[in-house]
C-alpha cells in the first residue's frame, strides 16, 4: 500500500524538491502535503508548482505555547492522513508529546555525523574541531533534539581551506542524495540505515 508523506519545511526547501521528485514511478510513497510555520517559506511555491497541496500554520502566534502550536498543526495535519512525516529544513524544536504521536513515523535530517554535533552550526563546530570528515544524517525523530535511531549516513571529507560555506554545500548535496534513499527503503518498512561514503 502507498504511504503518504507530508513533508515540513521552514524555508527554501531543497530537501523536500528532493523529496517530491523522488516519489514517482515504483516508488513506495506519495507527497500528501507540505506544511511550513512560515508563510514566505520559499518551498511551498516550489510544492504547489509540483501540484502538491500546501498549508501554512505560523508559530508566532503562539509564542511560548508550542502545545498549542502543534495543536493547530494536527487539526491542519489529519485531513490530509499521512502515514510518514519528513522534517525538512523545519526550523521548530517539537514536543514530546507531538513526537511521541508519531513515534516510529517521523524523519529528520540533520547536517552532522550524529550522534557529533547535535543542534546549530554543525559545519562551523567540525571545522573548529579540526574534524577530517563532516556529512550528514537522516534518523527517526525522538523527543530527544537530533536523537534517534539512525537511518542513513552519507560522509564529506574536510578539505583544507574550507569554510563553513564551502564545507555546507557539500553536504547539502549529499543531503539530497540521502534522504529520498533513505525515505524509499523507510516507506517500504526497511530501518536498514544506508551508509555512503
């Protein structure tokens, strides 16, 4: 049976276009939705051009209540029945409570060789660390920031000279290469993670 994904994103989306033009042909799942908390989130003109629905439920109404934010982002949700949700470039930290509902149906990428370097400035922390190799992580979502059991891998060498602008575009292609791989196998019920060098 199909799976259907809804797809988070906060701003350009580059990983979620990697998303959308994966899920085709043989492919075990189909986008359901894209939902951003930030209306001039650039990846949702990029969905709807692709024919998939949007919505947008802002956070800043919400202030500290991030309860009462992911509230409101279920009551948009449900409609739409997604079996899986991938974070993509959704710059919100969720609830436990929120996660915990999705438990075993939710994925993030993260731009580090976690468990190293959870949280911000990944590249900036490896390169202050005289780290010889960098990359990145698809894991499933647990209440934990960046935790999780690991789903796939894919590792970037440190090349003299890089800056955090040259060492970040490096692992965001092999974030594209990743995450749809990684989404393919999850859909079809395979917690193998995919390691690439």
């Amino acid at each position: 049976m199909t799976k259907r994904v809804a797809i988070f994103i906060s701003g350009g989306g580059s990983n979620m276009l990697k998303l959308l033009e994966s899920m085709q042909g043989d492919h075990p799942a189909r986008p359901c939705v894209v939902l951003s908390n930030q209306p001039e989130a650039g990846g949702l003109e990029r969905a709807a051009a692709r024919g998939v629905p949007t919505e947008v439920v802002r956070h800043q109404p919400f202030g500290d209540d991030r309860e009462g934010f992911e509230h409101a982002v279920m009551g948009v949700l449900v409609p739409y029945a997604p079996d899986i949700i991938c974070l993509a470039g959704f710059m919100r930290k969720l609830t436990a409570g929120f996660v915990d509902r999705w438990q075993g149906r939710m994925l993030n990428i993260h731009p580090s060789l976690l468990p190293k370097y959870k949280g911000l400035h990944t590249h900036r922390r490896a390169l202050a660390a005289g780290d010889r190799a960098h990359g990145c992580t698809v894991h499933e979502v647990t209440a934990a920031l960046d935790d999780g059991p690991i789903l796939g891998q894919a590792r970037v060498p440190v090349e003299p000279g890089d800056t955090e602008a040259s060492l970040a575009a490096r692992v965001l292609a092999q974030e594209h290469r990743l995450y749809p791989m990684v989404l393919e196998r999850f859909a079809q019920g395979d917690r193998r993670p995919i390691l690439l060098p």
